[in-house]
C-alpha cells in the first residue's frame, strides 16, 4: 500500500497556496492515473480545482496519507515485511 505524505494540512493544497498555478500540459494530456480529469473541464485546469480534485486521492487509492507531516529527510522499503 503505497504511502503520501504531505507537509500541509490539507490534501492537494501545496500547489493550491501558491498564488497562481495551472497545468502546463492540457488536461487531455496528462491526466492522473486511473482518475481521468472531466471532459467538461477546461483545457488548462485552475490550481484551486486541481487541489480539490487530489483531495479523495487517499480513500480512491486506498493509500495511507499524512498530513501536516514534518520533513521527510529519508525513508527505505523492506522485502521482509513489504513495508
């Protein structure tokens, strides 16, 4: 089970504080994995929108997430254990 973990209290906020912050790509491009962007979405997706969409990422997943983390400064996976 894979694990996020995010610095801010919010899922999907990092990009979402900064002032002003869109995709590069068009959505059509570079949809996320198994979560394909609405058509009806504009072509270039508003960083307020695109915050929201993250933030069912965890129970979608079904992913451990954790928020308002401390710095990660390193992390390893164990074979043994799978963790």
């Amino acid at each position: 089970m894979p694990l996020i973990v995010d610095r801010e209290s919010r899922i999907g906020t990092t990009g979402a504080t900064l002032s002003r912050v869109t995709l590069h790509n068009q959505v059509h491009v570079t949809p996320p994995p198994y979560m394909p962007f609405p058509a009806t979405w504009p072509a270039y997706v508003p960083k307020d929108k695109l915050a929201g969409w993250f933030e069912p990422t965890p129970r979608v997943w079904s992913s451990d997430f954790w928020t308002a983390a401390p710095e990660l400064s390193g992390g390893s996976y164990d074979d043994g254990t799978e963790c």
